[in-house]
C-alpha cells in the first residue's frame, strides 16, 4: 500500500477511535477495565475521620425516624465536649419542625455553640419537573452552619459509584461536596473543569471538579461508633478527640446504598461514602480523568500506530496486533497506579480490533486471489481458468450467445531457457503474459496461464470474428516485441494461438470447446507456428 494511502488509513482510523472515545460508546468496557484496576487497591484511611452511625441498634432505643431534632442537639453538643475538630451532619433539614417550633431552636443554639458543623445542600426537581431546586436547610440552621455543602452522588449508568464532582449547584457550582468541606482541604479544587460553564441556563443544576473517587477499602473500613453510644456518653475518653465526624444514616431500610468499584457484594452507606472523599482529599488520592483533548490525542495516537503498524510488511503484523491490544491497557494501568490518571482504553482497543479485521479480510481476500493466480505472471491459475469456463459456458447456453476461447503457446520456449537462463524465461513469460493481459479488458474476460508456456483467453459474448481481430492483434504485438537478453541485444519471441467460438447447444460440454481450440493450436504449429487458426 503506497504510504499517501497507509497515512489516509491511520488518520482515519485514527479520528473514528477519537470520536468513540469522545462519544463514551465504550463507556461499560472502560469501566470494566477500571473496577479490575482500582479493586483491591486499597489505602489506609486517615485516621482522623470516624462515622456516627444512625444503626438499627439507635433506632430501636431511640424510636422511628425521623426524630425530634432536639436529639440531634444533644448529639453536637456531646461531639463538642468529645472534642472533635468539624462535623459533616449528613440529614436534611429542609422544613421547619411543624409540631414544635422549639426544636429548631435547640439546634441551631447547639449548632452555633459547636461553630464547626456542616449541613447538606440536595438537587431536587421542582413541582413542574422541569427546574431543580436546591433543597437548603431550614434558615434559622443555615445561618449558624459552619459551611453548606452539596451532597449529590453521581452514580454511573450500571448503578455503580466511581466518581464525584466537587462542586456543585443551580446556576452556578458554587458548594463543595460535604466530604470536601469536611476535610477541609484548602487550595485549588482538582477536577475536570465543565467547559460551558458561561453558557449553562441559571436555572439548572450544574456540577463541576469532576473526581474519580478512590476508595480507602470496601464497607466497613473506617472507625464507625453508634448514635446512642455517643448520645449516652458510653464512649471511651479521647475516642472522638480533634476527629472529623460524619453523622449519618446506615441503619438497612432508610440509609441510600451504593454499589462501588471496591465491593459488589455488599452495599456501602452514604456516610461511609463521604467519609471516602474526605480520606482520599486529605491523603492525595484523588484520581484525575485525562483532560478530553488529552484522551482524544492518546487515543488518535495508539490507533494510528496500529494502522501505520499494519501496513508496514517489516514488522511482524501478529506482533503488531498483541501491541496494539496490550499497549492501552498498559498505558491505562501505568497512570491510574502510578500517576493516579485515569485514561479509559476501549475506544483504542476498539479502533485495533477494527483495523485487525479489516487487515483480516484483506488478508483473506489476499489468499483467495493467490489461490486463483499464477504467482509468476498474475494472470489467473490452471485451476480459475477451468472453473471461469465453465461458467461462462452455461451462461452462453442460457443466453444463446458466442463463446470464444484462445489458446496461446510461446514458441520455442524451451530455448531461450538453455540458451540464454532461466531468467531470460521468466522475463519472457511474464512480458507474453501482460500482452495476453492487456486484451482482457472487459469485466467478463479472462486471461490465464493454465500451463508452462501456454496461457488461455476466454471471452464471453465474443464471436469469430472479434475473437479473430483479438488474436491477430496479439500474433503481431508479440512478434514486433522483444526481450532484452544482454547489452544491447534482443531475442525475438512469437506465439502460435489457436482459436475456437461456439454457442453452446444443451447438450454440449466446455471440453468440447477446449478440444476445437487445442486441435486448432496444432493445427497452426503444423503449420509453422508464429500464427493462428480457428477452428471450423
């Protein structure tokens, strides 16, 4: 393949895997690759971080949910005295208590007299189920909080947890995810960037900083204590002393579960699920998606090489296949373990498996055609030219048309190999060959070398008399043709053709139309070759 056309194929290739990539269409495989690559990958948890769990065990002392928010009260004021540095109390609050008016009261004093508690913020489709609202905290809470932060879970299409955007709200990104304003982390807030961020509606909800989450370990990995032990003072002194607690729900029935790359077994809280963005922002854990025209240019590149690969005949092509299978899988797991980068491979995977088929079928269409040709000369092999005449003979006698068949021998081949080598032979060969070549030139003809020094040419819908222009065309161009043999010398060559033309009968059968042709050869030969006959 010249190079202007393998460079055509690579860019191509190229741009279709890029657009895959873009479009997420292998979005499911490349979050099979990803779940294989971060599962077991486990880190320890800050040890700064621990759960308050609103457990079964809470419930039943404590009564069914929801419960007077003076109890909540009681609960910040016991983490006050406990010590701890900031507390993510992660239950909404949207509505003022209806039945007593007092409990709202009590929490926001025990929220103002801990100074360090963050509440929720929630997306919610409004009444007309067109433009969200944000389900905030009540004011008389809002406006002693410490902080408000968006509690927002982005769950992928298979329902499964990866990933999380740092900020979000309605018109513009503007809370932190709770986990984020828990751990306090300052600086500039990593993430994939939204690019419409000025064109977006003030009326919709808007994420941004989008984050792969990388979780600590499966359910159950960090420090959990009960809403009763803390509420009744049963822990141990110093347990809780300058820790970043979440409040939450984890009792089965009422806490939202979420299924995550660590664990498919089991269910972990959305507690424990902010707990993990907490740890993982205050370890450095976070793991980056590749910038868009990064992961276009990564992909564009690995499929170009592929294709490039393909068609360059020094390099073994099943080499070049295991490479370009191999190597994005490679590349994905070299930067999510070792950079904490995450480039999603299937789009170029893709792209290979594209190009391997179709070199499959080239090859494959490749073998067929040298299976039905003459390696020395191109034309087609003793075998094509057998199946080709009867072909066209039952499609004669279908049609009632003419059938003509040459068949051509090179004179005196025999000496031009002893005299002049083998060589001298097959430039012969081969030159006769293309002259024979050169008068198939309708779709139906063919030209075949059926023999060592004989070639045959059948052409359909040909009667005697254009057959017998054809061959006397070809006697000539041979005999004032030449081939080189040395410096400045040419043997002259010339071949005896003889011809026949039918329109098959019901009964007749190709061999008969071979035997006129070949009697007509020998014919033409008796009488001195370097000419033709046609058969009567």
């Amino acid at each position: 393949m010249p190079w202007p056309w393998r460079l055509l194929l690579a860019v191509a290739l190229g741009a279709l895997a890029g657009w895959a990539s873009q479009a997420h269409l292998f979005w499911q495989q490349d979050e099979h690759v990803y779940d294989r690559l971060v599962g077991g990958w486990d880190y320890p948890p800050d040890d700064r971080l621990a759960l308050v769990a609103i457990d079964e065990r809470s419930l039943q002392q404590l009564g069914q949910w929801p419960w007077p928010r003076g109890i909540h009260a009681r609960l910040l004021d016991r983490l006050r005295e406990a010590g701890v540095r900031r507390v993510a109390l992660d239950l909404m609050f949207p509505e003022p208590d209806r039945k007593d008016g007092s409990q709202d009261a009590q929490l926001a004093a025990a929220i103002k007299r801990s100074g360090n508690v963050v509440l929720p913020v929630l997306a919610a489709a409004a009444s007309d189920e067109a433009v969200p609202e944000e389900l905030l905290p009540v004011p008389v809470l809002a406006a002693v909080a410490d902080g408000l932060a968006h509690t927002d879970i982005e769950v992928d299409g298979d329902g499964v947890a990866r990933g999380l955007y740092l900020k979000a709200g309605v018109g513009s990104a503007y809370w932190p995810a709770l986990g984020l304003a828990l751990s306090g982390v300052s600086g500039p807030i990593p993430g994939l960037v939204d690019p419409a961020a000025e064109t977006v509606s003030p009326y919709q909800w808007r994420r941004d900083n989008y984050v792969r989450l990388r979780y600590a370990g499966p359910p159950g990995t960090f420090p959990q204590v009960s809403y009763i032990d803390v509420l009744e003072g049963r822990l141990p002194p110093g347990l809780l002393r300058d820790r970043l607690v979440i409040v939450g729900m984890t009792a089965s029935g009422i806490a939202p579960r979420l299924l995550t790359p660590t664990s498919r077994e089991y269910w972990m809280s959305g507690t424990e699920y902010q707990a993990n963005v907490a740890s993982m922002l205050l370890g450095g854990h976070v793991i980056l998606p590749l910038r868009p025209p990064v992961q276009l240019a990564a992909v564009f590149v690995l499929v170009a090489l592929c294709a490039l690969g393909m068609t360059q005949r020094r390099l073994s092509p099943w080499l070049v296949a295991v490479l370009s299978l191999v190597l994005p899988l490679l590349l994905s797991a070299v930067l999510l373990r070792g950079f904490n980068l995450w480039f999603a491979p299937a789009a170029a995977i893709g792209g290979a498996l594209l190009m391997l088929l179709g070199w499959g079928l080239w090859q494959l269409r490749y073998w067929r055609r040298q299976a039905n040709r003459d390696p020395l000369t191109g034309l087609a092999n003793r075998m094509r030219f057998e199946e080709a005449l009867q072909l066209e003979y039952e499609a004669a006698r279908r049609g009632g048309r003419p059938l003509s068949l040459a068949l051509i021998d090179l004179d005196n081949f025999k000496h031009y190999n002893d005299t002049f080598g083998h060589h001298v032979g097959d430039l012969v060969l081969q030159q006769t060959a293309r002259m024979i070549g050169e008068l198939a030139r309708r779709p139906r003809d063919l030209a075949a070398r059926f023999g060592g020094d004989e070639f045959a040419l059948i052409l359909p819908d040909t009667g005697s008399e254009g057959a017998v222009q054809l061959v006397e065309a070809l006697v000539a161009r041979v005999r004032q043709a030449g081939v080189a043999v040395g410096k400045g010398r040419q043997a002259r060559i010339s071949v005896t053709v003889g011809l026949a033309t039918i329109v098959p009968d019901v009964d007749g059968l190709p061999a008969q139309l071979f035997r006129d042709a070949d009697a007509s050869l020998y014919q033409a030969k008796a009488a001195g070759r370097d000419g033709y006959r046609v058969a009567d």
